[in-house]
C-alpha cells in the first residue's frame, strides 16, 4: 500500500496504541516515542514502514502534504487548575497532531487524492 494507505489503516486498526484519529477524524495523533517503539524501532513488534527513523517519517509526512498543528489549550486562572493544566499539557507536548485536507476519517473516497508531492 502507498505511505497514506498504510497511515490509515494504522489509525483505524486498535492494533496499534501510538497512533489514533483526533480531531473529530480530521488529524492523525501519534504518541512520538511509542510511535518509535511500536512501529519504527529495531525491535517494533509491527512492522509497517521499511524506515526505522523518526524523522523519515514525518519527512514522509510532509511529501504528503500533511502539516504539523500546534494544539492550544485554555488556561485556568486558578492556581491548582493551572498547574493541572500544565501537567496535561507537558503529557501531550510528546504527541504530534497532522493533518491534511484528503485524509479524513469521515470521508475515505478523499485518500486518492492524498499524492506525493
């Protein structure tokens, strides 16, 4: 299967935990360093991309047209609420968020159309 295929079904699959649909099925999450334990390391349990480096892959990604988004979290005014936001957020600084306009959960028939640059 082409690079967008394989992202795809990995996102679909509850095979693997480092990469899921977020967004309402409008990016792909990834969980950086399951993601290269899971799938790119020498050791990966699932073999789904010849590379075995992170950055091939989201170079990869960016062939593809996918575009890295920075998520924004609202902050509390409250002290304990703020230092629990924080924590959440230091949790989710390791997880990339990608999107592109033709892969879309909902919307399966716009893949074609996700082509190599």
């Amino acid at each position: 299967l082409p690079f967008p295929q394989k992202l795809w079904v990995m996102a679909e699959s509850n095979q693997f935990q480092s990469i899921w649909w977020s967004e309402g099925g409008k990016c792909v999450a990834i969980a950086e360093e399951l993601f290269k334990a899971e799938v790119l390391g020498k050791e990966r349990p699932l073999q789904v991309f010849a590379m075995q480096n992170i950055k091939s892959f989201l170079r990869q990604l960016n062939r593809y047209g996918f575009i890295k988004i920075q998520r924004d979290f609202q902050r509390s005014a409250s002290l304990p609420e703020f230092l629990a936001e924080e924590a959440a957020v230091s949790a989710h600084s390791q997880i990339l968020y990608y999107y592109n306009s033709s892969f879309n959960r909902e919307h399966p028939n716009l893949l074609e159309k996700c082509k190599r640059r």
